[in-house]
C-alpha cells in the first residue's frame, strides 16, 4: 500500500523536480505523514507555473527537507499541513521578457470545474522555517533572509477557523472568494552594486519585522481560473539608519531594474487587461433557498475583488540619513563633523490599481474619496480634452446639420464618473419620428470606431496618501543633546480630523491587448495640505550637500529615459506656511521684536499643464503673453542705468515660443500612442492665490499676528535649462500692494537678511565642490503694479488726538490686526503713558549676531516684492468651508472574506455571527491606528498666524495711541535679480516715488481708515490712490 502511493507520488513530483527518488521519500498512509529530503526542482517550469513576471527567471530552488501531514477524516474542516525547513532560491534577471516555455504547457493541470480535490488543495497551509533568497543583475547582487513564514487560510476577521468558514461562493456569478494570510517573523536584505559609478559604495542592508500580508483571490468556478486578487501588506513600525553611501546603492539598484521592469510589466499588463475584458459573466443555478441566496449575495457582494490591486499600510516609517565624509558633507563649520536628518512618515498607505477601467468610477476603492480631493476631477477635465483633441485630429471633418443635432444629443447623455461617454449612435427621440432624420444622424464610421476604442482605456494607477509627517532640523555631533525640532511639519488643526496630508496619483494608460491607438500622457497629480516648513540655515545646507550627491547616482539613467520625462504633472499645496525664525541676536526685553516672520497662502499650484484657452485665469498662454508684455513695457532700455551690457534677460526664448504655441513636439502623422503628446511640458507655472506675510511672537501685540504684506496674488513661470542648473522666471502681481514695518521688524529683517546671505555663500560654495558642477544660473525679472510701504513711527506730538493731516495719512494692510505698542521700548507710548507730555526714543541695545563669512565669498541677497489682493478674504472663506463640509466616507466596499462550502446553513451561521459591517480587517485595523496613534509627542507651543481673513475691527486692539508715519509710493516697479557665476545682483526700476507723512493718528482710527482704504482701492482695481481721497 505504501509503494503504491509512493509511487505515485513520484510520478506526479517527477514533473516538477529533478532526480527525484523512491529513497527520497518517508511514508505513513494510515497517520497520514510523509517526509521528503534533498528536493531539487525544475527551475525553468516553476518560472512559468508559477507566473513569474516577464523580467526575472528562476534559476535554481532547492529544499533541504520538507513534511506534511493530512487529517484524512477532517479534510473538509482542517487543513493540509505543508512544513519545509529551508528553502534556497535563485533568480536573474531577464535583459529582455523572458517567452513562456512550450514545455509548460503539458505539465499544467487541465482546467475544470472546481471541486472537492481543488477546495483541499487551495485550504493547504504551509510553514517554512527559512527562505533564501539570492537576486543576481548584471548592475548589482541581492539577498534576501526571511524567518518563520506561514501561509493559512482565514476568515474575513483574520482567525483561525473552519476552512468551511475561510471561503465564499457566490450563488449567482460562478464565482469564488479565498482569504489567506502570509505572515513572516523577520526579513533581512542586503543589496551590493556594481560599476564605475558604485566601485566606492557601501551594501544596502535593512531590516524588516513581524509582516502580515492579506490574500483575496477569487476564482472563477467553471474552469478554476484566477480573475482578481488583491494583497494587503501591513509591516510593524519601521526604524532604518541610511547613509548617502547606502541611498545611491539602493538608487543604482532600482535604475538597473527600471528598464527590464518597465519593458516586461508593459507588455505583461496589456496581455492580463485584455483577459479580464472577455471575461465571461456565466450565471449557475443554486439548490439554496431565496433567502439564503440573498445572504450569500450580500456577503459576496460586500467582500467581493472588483479589480486586482495591491496595497501597502505603514503605521510607521522613521528614517535617519545620516552623510558619509566626502561630497556629500557640506564643509560649513557646524557640519564638520556630520549630521543626521530624521523623516517620520505616519500611516502612509500606497495603493497600485494596475487593471483600472478609464471610465469606471472609483468608489469601490478602499479609503478613497473622491469627493474630498481634486484628483478625479482633474483627470476627468483631461480626460474630455483628450478625447476632443482626438477625434479633432482622427476625424477633422465638420459635423452635418443632422450630426450635429446627435452630437447635441450625447452631451446631454450623462457622463460616467472620468468623463468618457460610450453611447455613441443613440438618436434623438424627433429623429426617431423622422425617417430622413434617422437615415442622416448617425455619426461617422470612423468617428464611431474612435469612441469604440476610448471605451477600452485602461490605466494603471498608483495612490500615495500620508496621514502625517515630520522632517526634523539637521542634529549634529557637537550640539548638546536636545530635543529635535521640526523642519516641515503638518497643521492639521486648520483642517478636518479626516482629511490626510498628502494625496499623491500617477497615472498610466493603455489599450489591452497588442493595440496601436493614441493614449493620454502619464498624469502626476498631487494635493498637499497645510504644512509648516522653518528655515533653518544649517539644515537647509546639509540638504543641499547631500540631495545631489545622492541624485547623482541616477542621473545618468533618467537622462537615457526620455520617454518618462514627458509627463503632465499638477501639484497644489492648501495654506503652506514659511516660517523665519529669529537667530541668537534676539532680545527679549524689546517688546515689539518679533521671533518669526510667517509668509503664507491660501493656495499655491504648480503645474507643466496649460489651462483651458477658455478660461480667463491664470496658468493659460494668454496669461504669459500679458506676462511678457508687462516685464517688457516696465524694464529700462537697454544700456540705461540700472542696466548693464552683460545681464542677463528674464524674458527666454522658450516663453516667446510658448505663449505663441510654436513650441510643439513633432510627433509625425502616423498613429502610435504618443501622437498627442505634442505640447511642451518644459514651462511650468506657478501661482499662490493669495501671498500675505505676518510677524509673530511679539509680547507688545499679545503674540498675535502684526501684518508685513497684504495679501496679494502672484504668477509667476519658470523655465528649466540643463536640469536645474540654469532657471528663468518672470511673474506678475495684482493691484497694490501693501507693506507696513516698525523699527524693531526692520532689524528682524536685516538679521535675517544676513542669515539668508552666509546661506547663499555657503550654498555657492558646495556647489563648487562637485567635480561635475558649472556655473548654473539664476535670473527672475517680477512687475509689480504699485507698492505702498509705511513706516511706523513714534509720535512727535505727544498729547495730541488728531492732526490736519489726517486724511493724507497713507493707510496699510487691511490684514493688520491687533498690534498693541508696548512700553519703554516699543514704537508708540502704551495706554498707560499715552498721555505723557515727553516721548523719547529707546536707547540702543547691543545684541549678538553670527559671524558672517568673508565678504568675498558672500553674494548679495536677493529681493523680492509682492502686490495686492482684494478679494483673498472671499476666497479662502470658500475655501475653508469647503473642506470642512467634506464628510467621512462611510462607503466600505473592499473585500474581506465569507466561506462557503457544501454545508451552505453553517457558513451563512458562521459568517453573520462573525463578520461585520467593515469588509477588510486589515484596512480596518490601520484606519483604527490613524485614529489612535499612541503616544502623543509633545511640541512646542507657537502663536498660529491667522489668515486675512481673520483680521476683524472687533479683533483689533481699541487703543488711543499716537503715532507717526511716513509712505513712501512706487509705481509700476521691474524686480529683477540675477546670479550667474559667483556674482549677484538685484536691479530696481520705478516709474516715480513719492512720500506722504502724518505726524499724528490715534492707532484705532489709523486702522480704520485703513480698511476704507484698501476696500475702495479694491472695488475700484486702482493701483495709485491720491492720499488726499482718504
């Protein structure tokens, strides 16, 4: 008995191993146990059986020992049990896709329907106490130690049960749900890279935890095939400590696998789609009574795969980067020694939909809310522009009278979820009743098959959201240890609890099956949320040191790869925050020294996409033609003062190009996917609507916000030449802008000014220090209509109210608010003292600054201006009650599992009194951990600005101070700063100047009359008011 099943378990395993023998093999029929020892398999049909992708082949696996026991009376309830001690594989990778071997054919078991034998071999559990892993390139060579790895099946709550419990058949569809879960103890890789490029680098070793990953597969019942699945990976909290060494081995690493991949996944992913589109939709009938039919349904339904899909879920991720000596260390004296970088990533999710469906709406995706976020109706937007352009370039013949009335009508149609409409010979319901009409209305052939082939676009999409993030300032050696501070950090109070702070999509298209047809580019589109980055001088170095060092790794590959770099990328960052701290020379004694200088907007976008034509906004190449007007009508002629032979011009060749739309790419005539991938992706825009800056941390305003800027909206575009080693920009601002500083914000400017020059010098000179690195660089020429700057002042009429020069007193922001003058070394005298008969001025106060470079190697700061902005308070009003009325999406349509079997009653019973509402354990879980996430950090308490908004005469300070002060006005003013080799500069032109000065105003009625000001500059788009007109 035991020969005969030895037997022929041989002659099955002989097909998949290799000098298998009956030696080999140890038996127990009635126990049910066996062992086998010293298993070689057959490496080149495991890589086609086990649908390896394209770009990697299996070259050897090997088993020391493996045994497995089987409960012969209890098949149906407990699983098969595989054990495997060690388990050697080899894998290299393939240069170009591997073909699938013809031998594999013959050894793959013969579709069928599913059955008893496949319901016990897909519940088999495996465990295996060691994997290795070897990963050979011609670029690099890898390993990879996994430790204690189990693979068992589950119920939809993730236990241990019934394997009646752990699958669910669907009554109605033919179609089955299998829940498994794989789980290792501990993971270990290393990676070592080779080349000229790599000679010096160090090996790429990182450690991995306790892994859980979720498997759904669902299979098709009639013949056993796999139509989805989906693979949920959830790490424990990570802590790696990377070196620069060790970040361009891991970067050389994927740059040699980007090629194969991409070329195998290609060709891998249309094949898969086009499977998945001529899927049949087979109904079978079932023995079941209605209601449990119905409960069967609804239990399939709520755990059912739509699509394929893989997810990672990282409660944690901490990183240290810490810079090797060499180029990658700046040679700044505090970064001597080295420092380290901490980045802290919270409950960051990635998600890749490779099989998506243009068309299909997304709110089967697990978490994702389209409502809440911009990005499905970006794409959608790009989606209807590309179709358009399409059948404008394909079928440019005009519409016929009768065509047009159908056209009229598939506009009317409503629209799926992406903006692709698939009816499209439908009649009007007059044409139906008129037999000519209906002989003349249908469209075009080819304009048919056009609309017929866009109904098939495919995308693969890949989703990064991060709940939170923290990147903390560079920490040295030679500081004493203190607690870190952050460098970026979220502000997520100004937002719903619910909403995650960053949002990221890429998107691909493509057409299933070997189809030929135009796609729409690759799509980035990304969405960050309030967030709060310090400058920090010793930091921002270190990163400028050791970002292109680290880059430099790859650049050779992402030159080579042009067709990636055309892409259509949209970001847009919601009420960023800059924040310059005070230095060392800050004295707490002055009441009205501010600590930090917030500059600040409600909305920044920067995009290489133009608007629509249409739209009278801007990011559109009407806007930079009006852009190149202005900077041209404002600049000086050519070799006047403050002009010179050798300046450079903002205004590029490549934005005369663009805005006259003679930039195009030539793609040919003939039909390939890029052919409307034609307009230049090489000027970008940029646009913050609104920019306002305010002081805080004064003790004189109660450390509320004292306003610098007003708020104003600016564009400004870019060009990039040679990487970014060259940049031009021109920009533009609207109305008047207002500016208002005292004594003590001026030294908080100049401070900072210094801080900001050694900054430049020190980032000049690292430059210099790269072998490749020439002489980038740097000319930005900004208009802007008007500025008013008043200066602040104390009084010289100390017991006076009012003046008779009251109306031509120049008024400020309309943002100011609640700016309270303190005492002896304040600008104005406190309530208090505000009727005092003397005034005196403060008396000087030595302060200590930072030893500034030599003056040869520090450049001249550059200056910047900005404008005014009326309508900001309506728009970020809107924009704030628009994120708060987004709602949680209650919607739960990801797959956990349900079971089914031949004993229907118990799974029914089993899985109402075990699965809940939510489909997913695993996301659910993660989602739990977003809401609780443990121990709360404690930091530093800090004044929020307040937006403009917010500043309110009811919130003003109601005071009876005098003061003085004096406005000076520019009209029509040309910025321009310039850096080219080693030398900067920064030329100012104005149309004229003129001062005005009022020696006394009561504080109150100072800001009064400011707001009536600026609301009548506002409503009447003035940009030169008469003083007198107050």
């Amino acid at each position: 008995m035991v020969t005969i099943i030895k037997n022929q378990l041989l002659k099955h395993l002989s097909r998949y191993t290799k000098n298998l023998s009956p030696e080999q093999i140890s038996l127990s029929a009635l126990r049910g146990s066996g062992e086998l020892q010293d298993l070689t398999l057959d490496e080149d049909l495991l890589t086609d059986l086990l649908e390896l992708p394209a770009w990697v082949r299996l070259s050897s696996a090997k088993c020391n020992r493996a045994s497995f026991r089987i409960q012969w009376t209890k098949l149906k309830t407990v699983p098969i049990v595989l054990n495997l001690d060690e388990v050697h594989i080899a894998l290299e990778v393939c240069t170009e896709p591997r073909v699938m071997n013809p031998g594999a054919a013959g050894a793959m078991p013969v579709p069928g329907k599913y059955s008893y034998i496949h319901k016990v071999i897909d519940g088999i559990s495996v465990a295996v106490n060691q994997v290795q892993v070897d990963f050979n390139c011609d670029a690099f060579t890898s390993s990879v130690q996994i430790s204690r790895v189990t693979v068992e099946s589950r119920t939809p709550e993730g236990r241990k049960g019934d394997l009646r419990l752990t699958r669910i058949k669907s009554p109605d569809t033919g179609q089955l749900l299998i829940f498994k879960e794989l789980e290792w103890q501990s993971a270990r890789i290393e990676a070592k890279a080779y080349g000229d490029a790599a000679a010096n680098l160090p090996p790429l070793r990182l450690l991995l935890g306790n892994t859980h990953c979720r498997i759904v597969i669902k299979k098709r019942l009639s013949d056993c095939a796999v139509t989805g699945s989906r693979l949920v990976v959830r790490p424990e909290p990570l802590a790696w400590a990377l070196t620069d060494g060790q970040l361009r081995a891991a970067l050389a690493c994927a740059a040699a696998l980007a090629g194969p991949v991409r070329r195998a996944t290609r060709a891998a992913t249309r094949a898969a789609a086009a499977r998945k589109i001529e899927e049949p939709r087979e109904q079978i009938q079932s023995r079941a009574s209605t209601g449990e039919r119905d409960l069967l349904a609804r239990m399939f339904a709520k755990h059912d795969v739509r699509e394929t899909s893989y997810h990672l879920l990282a409660p944690r991720i901490d990183l240290h980067l810490c810079d090797d000596p060499g180029l990658g260390r700046s040679e700044m004296p505090s970064l001597g020694k080295g420092g380290a970088l901490q980045v802290t990533l919270v409950s960051m999710q990635a998600d890749l939909f490779p099989y998506h469906k243009a068309s299909d709406d997304r709110r089967h995706w697990r978490g994702y809310r389209e409502a809440a976020t911009p990005h499905s109706q970006w794409l959608s937007q790009a989606l209807s522009t590309f179709c358009t352009s399409l059948l404008d370039t394909l079928d440019p013949r005009p519409l016929t009278p009768s065509n047009k009335q159908q056209s009229h009508q598939e506009k009317t149609e409503a629209p799926v979820s992406n903006g692709l409409n698939h009816k499209t010979t439908a009649t009007s319901p007059q044409a139906a009743h008129n037999p000519s009409t209906n002989v003349t209305s249908q469209a075009s052939p080819t304009r048919t098959r056009i609309l017929q082939q866009l109904s098939k676009l495919m995308t693969t999409c890949l989703v990064l959201r991060i709940d939170d993030f923290t990147v903390n300032k560079v920490s040295t050696g030679s500081k004493s240890r203190e607690t870190p501070r952050p460098l970026v950090s979220a502000e997520k109070a100004t937002l719903p609890g619910d909403a995650g702070l960053l949002h990221a999509e890429l998107t691909f298209f493509y057409y299933p099956g070997d189809v030929c047809f135009p796609v729409p580019a690759p799509k980035l589109y990304v969405q960050l949320s309030p967030v709060r980055v310090s400058v920090d001088v010793p930091s921002v170095v270190w990163l400028s040191a050791f970002l292109p060092h680290v880059a430099r790794a790859v650049a050779t590959a992402a030159a080579a790869d042009d067709q990636a770099s055309y892409i259509d990328v949209r970001t847009e960052a919601i009420m960023p925050k800059l924040v310059l701290e005070a230095g060392p020379e800050h004295v707490s004694q002055q009441r009205d020294r501010p600590k930090e200088l917030h500059i600040c907007t409600a909305r920044a976008t920067f995009t290489n996409v133009r608007e629509s034509p249409r739209s009278n906004t801007a990011g559109t190449r009407a806007d930079l033609a009006s852009i190149i007007s202005c900077v041209r009508r404002a600049a000086p002629r050519g070799g006047e003062f403050p002009c010179s032979p050798d300046d450079l011009d903002p205004i590029h060749e490549q934005f005369l190009l663009h805005a006259d739309n003679l930039d195009d790419i030539d793609r040919g005539s003939a039909i390939s996917p890029e052919l409307l991938w034609r307009e230049s992706r090489s000027v970008w825009c940029a646009r913050v609507e609104p920019l306002w800056a305010d002081f805080c941390g004064a003790r004189a305003t109660n450390y509320k916000p004292a306003p610098l800027l007003d708020a104003t909206p600016l564009t400004a575009w870019l060009y990039f030449e040679e990487g970014f080693s060259r940049i031009w920009v021109i920009g533009r601002t609207c109305g008047l802008a207002g500016l208002q500083l005292n004594h003590y914000q001026l030294l908080f400017l100049l401070r900072t000014l210094e801080r900001v020059a050694e900054m430049m010098a020190w980032l000049a000179h690292d430059a210099a220090r790269q072998p490749d690195g020439d002489d980038g660089s740097i000319v930005a020429g900004i208009v802007v209509p008007a500025v008013e700057l008043t200066l602040v002042l104390p009084s010289n009429c100390p017991g006076q109210e009012s003046s008779r020069d009251l109306d031509s007193v120049p008024l400020d922001s309309s943002s100011l608010q609640d700016l309270k003058l303190g005492s002896e070394a304040t600008m104005a005298p406190s309530m208090q003292d505000r009727d005092s008969a003397v005034l005196s001025l403060p008396a000087p106060i030595e302060v200590c600054s930072a030893q500034p470079l030599p003056a040869e190697e520090v450049p001249p700061s550059p200056g910047i201006g900005f404008g005014g902005f009326s309508s900001m308070r309506r728009g970020l009003t809107s924009l704030v009650t628009s994120l708060d009325a987004l709602g949680r999406d209650d919607s739960r349509s990801d797959a956990a599992s349900t079971a089914s079997s031949d004993s229907e009653r118990y799974v029914l019973v089993g899985l109402a009194a075990e699965s809940p509402d939510d489909a997913d354990v695993a996301f659910r879980e993660f989602e739990q951990g977003r809401m609780s996430s443990g121990v709360e950090v404690a930091a530093e308490v800090v004044e929020r600005s307040s937006s403009p908004s917010d500043h309110s005469l009811a919130s003003s300070c109601r005071r009876r101070d005098l003061i003085s002060t004096c406005t000076w006005r520019l009209n029509n003013i040309h910025l321009v700063q310039q850096s080219a080799g080693g030398k900067s500069c920064l030329r100012v032109a104005a149309d004229d100047l003129s001062t005005d000065e009022c020696a006394a105003i009561p504080w109150d009625e100072f800001q009064i009359r400011l707001k009536v000001h600026y609301a009548a500059v506002g409503s009447q788009h003035d940009v030169v008011v008469d003083c007198d007109s107050l």
